[in-house]
C-alpha cells in the first residue's frame, strides 16, 4: 500500500482531475466497439474511482 500526503489544495486538484477523467471515460466506454477494450476500460474506472473515493474519506 501507497501512503501519499497532500495538502487541501493538492488534493482538491486531484479530486477534480479525476472526476474530469472519470467523466470522458464514461463516454469513450459507451463509444467503444471492442469489448475487450471496453472491459479494459472498465477496469480502469474501477481504480479511478475507488481512488476518488479515497480521497473523499480523509
């Protein structure tokens, strides 16, 4: 496990990167053909947004 320490402001940031990547990802998911690209996709969401929702907590 990654303990990352971050002041008020860097992780509003990141929070706001996140939703923001989170947010085209969720489009080029319902865009995509491939299913094996979309479940690629998908997975990548899933740590994006158990990240996000880590950063909510502390």
């Amino acid at each position: 496990m990654i303990h990352l320490e971050l002041n008020d402001k860097e992780k509003e940031i990141l929070t706001e990167t996140l939703e923001s990547y989170l947010s085209n990802l969720r489009y080029e998911i319902a865009d995509t053909d491939s299913y094996d690209f979309r479940q690629q996709l998908k997975a990548k969401k899933a740590v994006l947004m158990k990240i996000t929702a880590a950063l909510e907590i502390e």
